[in-house]
C-alpha cells in the first residue's frame, strides 16, 4: 500500500516482500523516528509495529520535510495496519485521467499546481465513468478511455478528519478539444498541452502523487 502524506511517500509492506535495501538512504530496526528531520531521499523501517505506523502517520501529517520524499515500512502485521488505517481515516474515491495526444499530454493548473484532472467518483458511479466524466467537465475536451494506469492515495483534512483519498487513474486518448477551456468553478485556471520536457519541468512544481502517475504510464511502454 502506497499513502501520499504532504508530498511523502509512505509505502506499507507485507512481511517478506522482497526488496533492494540499496535503493534507501537509511534503514533502521528500531522505532527510533526522531531523525527523520536530518535524512534525506528514502528510509526503511524493518519490523515495523502497527504502533510504529500510528505514529509515522501522525508525524507526516503535521509535519513537512523538505528533504525526505519516501518512507517504508515492512510490517508483520500487515493486516493490523491496513485496520488501523479504516479506522483513522475517512475514505473517498475519486478518478482522473491522464490524456495523451500527438505526443503531448493535457495537464491543468489548480490552486498555483500543475495537476491532472481528477474528481470525486459520484453515487453508484464507476471508476471508469467517473474519470471519463470528470476530465470532459474539468477540460471542456471529447475522450476516450484506453487503459488503467495505477490507483494513488493521499491524504488531507477536512472538518477536523483526516481522509484517504484513492483516485484511479486512467490512460485516455483526446477526441476531440475544439472548446478546451478551463473548469473556472473547481478552481482550474489553465489547460494546456505539454510536451515529455516540459511536463518533466512542470512536475517540480506539482505534487508527488502525479509524479508517481507519470511514472507508472512510463511503466507501461506506449
């Protein structure tokens, strides 16, 4: 399970998934958290309890680091997390899509972002449906709707909550986009086409879970 908390990754693994240790900065086998104001790129917790979580959660929350971007945690008791998790967050389910055409991909400003569209799913809505839905309202284009491309959580807070948002992202071909115009009521303010460079540019200005979507269409070869 991969959680986007303000721009880090915290990523919960089963028990005995393998893993390459040379791809972190720091590994630890305590429950020692304390440094993670000073580390850097990527850390790895062995054995990690459900308490251990609890408390990373809390701490990634309220907390921002500016050089940490991901933290594993291996737990025993995987189970017990994924409970704890139900438990303390409220869940939404969202979808959105990333659009590719003649080399370029459409992209949104929202909020001073660089983003993708994406949307809250509706009642007894598909995800497919949703996100299809929800790129034609938010970018006044035609798509349609080629492939999965992974699912992303993150979290934020609402009314005193927190909430897990798990958006399903989907890979679409544009149609047609004579009357592209920016959803001026979500808060989008610009739709534009960019090029492989420059949305490499616009992701140091955007978040970390679009970045993971980009990463994981790259997965895909197409």
């Amino acid at each position: 399970m991969r959680i986007f908390i303000n721009e880090v990754e915290l990523k919960i693994l089963k028990p005995g998934k393998k893993i390459d240790i040379y791809a972190f900065e720091k590994i630890e086998k305590s429950e020692r958290i304390k440094y993670l104001d000073d580390v850097e790129g990527k850390v790895l917790f062995l054995n990690a309890s459900k308490e251990l979580v609890d408390i990373l959660l809390n701490v990634l929350s309220i907390k921002v680091f500016s050089k940490l971007t991901s933290v594993a945690v291996m737990c025993e008791n995987y189970e017990g997390v994924r409970e704890l998790i139900k438990e303390k967050y409220d869940f939404v389910e969202a979808a959105g899509g990333l659009v590719a055409h003649a080399g370029k991909f459409l992209v949104i400003r929202r909020l001073d972002k660089w983003d993708l569209p994406k949307g809250k799913l509706e009642k007894n809505e598909s995800p497919e449906s949703g996100a299809l839905r929800e790129v034609e309202e938010e970018c006044g284009v035609v798509v349609e709707l080629v492939k999965k491309i992974t699912n992303t959580r993150h979290t934020y807070s609402l009314n005193k909550r927190g909430v897990l948002k798990k958006t399903h992202w989907y890979l679409m071909h544009c149609k047609n986009d004579k009357d592209m115009q920016p959803q001026l009521e979500e808060d989008i303010t610009e739709v534009k086409w960019m090029t492989p460079k420059e949305v490499t540019v616009s992701l140091k200005d955007s978040y970390a879970s679009i970045a993971h979507v980009f990463e994981q269409y790259k997965k895909l070869g197409l």
